[in-house]
C-alpha cells in the first residue's frame, strides 16, 4: 500500500460483482482503498446492418411479434453492467429476447459485427463499428445525448427511464495512508 500498485476498474469490480458471484477472491470493501473516478461512458445499444429494425420502437415490436428469437449480446458474462442493463431494458419494454453472454468486449464486438448476435449493450467498444457503418447504434443508455453521436437517442427520452453507464476508477490496496491516496486523487 505504498502508492505504486494500483487498479484501474471498471465500478463492477467493486460494486455488483460481489452481488453477483458468491465466492471472489477479493472482499471490495477491505482489500481496496478507492482513489478517484477517471472516467465514464454510456452504453449503446446496437443491431447488425442485417438487422431490420431502424430504431428501438421498431426493435421492440419485433421482439413483442416473435418472442424469444431476438438475441442481445453481453460483453463479460453473466451479471456484468452490460448484461444486468439489457435484462433491465427487458423488464421495462416487456420482451422476450435471448440473452447470449460473451466472454469479453472484443468476442462480442465481433459476434455483433458479423451477425451471428442481433443486438449488442456495450459502451465505447462499439464505436468504430458504428462509426465505419459495420453497426446501427439504435440508441444510449446516457443521461442525455452524446456529443459523438447528437442524432442517437438515450432510452430515458424514449421514456424507458433507463440511465447506465460504465465508470471507471482508480483504487490502491487497503491500508494506503491518507496522505498518498490524497495525493494520488489531485
């Protein structure tokens, strides 16, 4: 704990894993000595090309005409952000769409990209996809739009009440002096 080993992680780590998995190899609340958040990213939701939805009324409606043959992808697995935001959106939209949980990012990216996954709930890692046209970003789960994409709607303003993002934050080993964790947050 002397300053010079830290993490940098994303809020799960600290927060929903312990919910979620009942043996870790970490208690986030002894083992950790929180520093500051660096940063913060909404998550998208996108849809292969092939995908003939233009927007999330269209999606929903596809999934309310053929429950349970939509597929969403997660990056990280079962409980991670991405796959608790899709399940929420679920819940609130009231569809039947088949979660498909991937190892990480980059193996969902390219399970996305290539269709053999319909749609997609990441943050950033998707954004060369959209932006090259590879995906359709149907919409953000921000507070409000990005300035990336000004054009894309959040699920709050399509009255899904849904915010989620992923921030990201730098943490010491407990027992870091006051002194260094205040130096290490300015």
């Amino acid at each position: 704990p002397d300053g010079y080993t830290l993490v940098f992680a994303p809020q799960s780590t600290l927060t929903i894993n312990p919910s979620v998995y009942r043996k870790l190899p970490y208690d986030p609340v002894r083992d950790f000595e929180p520093v500051t958040q660096i940063s913060s990213g909404a998550y998208m939701m996108v849809v292969h090309p092939s995908v003939p939805v233009r927007d999330v009324p269209s999606m929903i409606a596809a999934a309310k005409a053929a429950p349970g043959t939509i597929t969403f992808a997660s990056g990280g697995g079962v409980g991670t952000p991405t796959h608790l935001a899709g399940e929420l959106f679920k819940q609130i939209a009231g569809v039947d769409i088949v979660h498909v949980p991937y190892k990480g990012t980059a193996e969902q990216m390219i399970a996305v990209s290539s269709g053999q996954v319909m749609v997609g709930v990441n943050s950033s890692g998707f954004a060369p996809f959209v932006d090259n046209g590879q995906l359709r970003l149907l919409a953000t789960f921000g507070e409000q739009r990005t300035k990336r994409w000004p054009q894309v709607p959040t699920l709050k303003e399509l009255g899904y009440g849904i915010v989620a993002i992923s921030p990201y934050g730098l943490a010491g080993p407990a027992g870091m002096a006051p002194d260094i964790v205040r130096v290490l947050h300015d």
